[in-house]
C-alpha cells in the first residue's frame, strides 16, 4: 500500500462548481498536511496547510482532515477557471528545528480543469 | 529576481554529457531541496541541504551530485545519466524556526530535463 493515494483525475467541472480533492494514507504519525497547486510549466506553490485533525478555511477554499479515517480533502467553492492546476496533496510526521526536512510524502496530484 | 529561480528551465543532454542543474532563492531561507517530478509519480524529495546538515536519501543514484555552495545556491551535477531520469527537477527552499511547526516549501519553476 502506497502511504499517499489520490486521485490523478483529470477531473473537469462547470464554472461554479464545488470541487472536492481528496487524499487518503497510510501512516498514523502523519500530522502535518498541505495542499500545493502546481500551475502548468510552474512549480508548485502552497495553498493551505493544517496542523492535526479539524478545518481551516481560507476565502473559497477549506481543507479538511480526519486522521481517524486517514483521509484528508481539499474544498474549492465557486470555481473558475483560474482553479485550473494539478492538486498535490503532501504530509509528514514531523518538523525539524533547523531546515532539515522529515519525509515530506507527496500524492501523485489531481489535475483539475474548470470550463468557462 | 524574487524567490526561487532554477536555470536552465529545459535541458536535454546524451547519457554520456555532465551537465548542472542551478538553484537560487531570494528568500533568505535556511533549507533547500532537491524534488524529482515524473510523469504520474508522486515527487520525489531528493536532497534537503540545511545551514547545519545535508539529508541525502539513500536511493538516490550517484550519478546524481548535489552541491550547496552557501544558504542562497543549490545545484545538481548530472553524469551518465540514463533516459528514465527524464523528468522535471523542481528546487525549493523553506525557514525553519524553533518552535513553529510549519515549514512552508518555496518551489521553483523546475528544470524539464530530457536524457537521450
């Protein structure tokens, strides 16, 4: 079993739509989840970020987490075609003081497209 | 120049040629990284340099040399590379501070090499 799954897609929505974007895993250490947006030819950049279990919202977008069921989602109300991306999910156990990075586990990213 | 920049942006190379990939971030970060992204893969943390440490993951090939001259350059030697290790080099760079218990990745825009 891979310790990130997600849906590739493509997935592709009318303007307007709520999208979900949604990752399961593996590993019960996992605290930390993000969600990076990675526009074409771009890298990716990060959109939310959450610390355990609950929600936070940021204007059109809530990210979820539910570690009981190891599943954790990204919401995307009132999409536009700006939304266009791939979706990448990724976590980790835990932060080191001074830069140097635990396993950051990415998902293999969901490719979102949002018609007009 | 802001954030994170990576040269060249396209790089197509024989299995025989040595050819570096450069990183630089002007963010006045403490931590870079090395990511592989391929095709329908997840990304691949590759290298993590901090001021205090470099974390190599063991299965990265040798034909793979990083570099970390100071806190702002990264690069990534290249030889004898073969046609699989086509795919996208994405450099990122993060502040990691005591005590906080986020460290937010800054991607670049990625290196689209291409080993004939």
């Amino acid at each position: 079993q891979k310790e990130v799954e997600q849906d590739p897609g493509p997935l592709s929505v009318p303007e307007g739509a709520i999208v979900s974007l949604n990752c399961t895993y593996s590993n019960s250490a996992f605290q930390y989840f993000m969600w990076y947006r990675q526009y074409s030819r771009k890298g990716p950049e990060l959109l939310m970020y959450t610390y355990s279990s609950g929600n936070k919202e940021d204007g059109r977008f809530t990210a979820q987490v539910d570690k009981s069921s190891k599943y954790i989602s990204l919401f995307i109300r009132d999409s536009q075609p700006s939304d266009s991306a791939t979706y990448l999910c990724a976590m980790s156990a835990t932060w080191n003081y001074g830069g140097s990075q635990g396993n950051l586990i990415f998902g293999k990213g969901t490719k979102l497209s949002v018609k007009p | 120049e802001t954030g994170v920049t990576q040269t060249p942006r396209h790089l197509v190379m024989g299995m025989t040629n040595k050819k570096s990939l450069k990183c630089e971030q002007h963010l006045g970060h403490n931590a870079m990284y090395w990511y592989k992204q391929s095709a329908k893969k997840p990304l691949e943390l590759m290298f993590v340099y901090s001021l205090e440490e470099r974390v190599e993951n063991n299965s990265v090939p040798s034909r793979f040399s990083p570099e970390c001259p100071n806190s702002s350059h990264l690069f990534l030697h290249l030889h004898t590379l073969q046609p699989e290790d086509s795919a996208l080099y994405l450099c990122a760079s993060s502040q990691a501070r005591a005590g906080e218990y986020t460290d937010t990745q800054y991607f670049g825009p990625g290196t689209r090499l291409t080993v004939l």
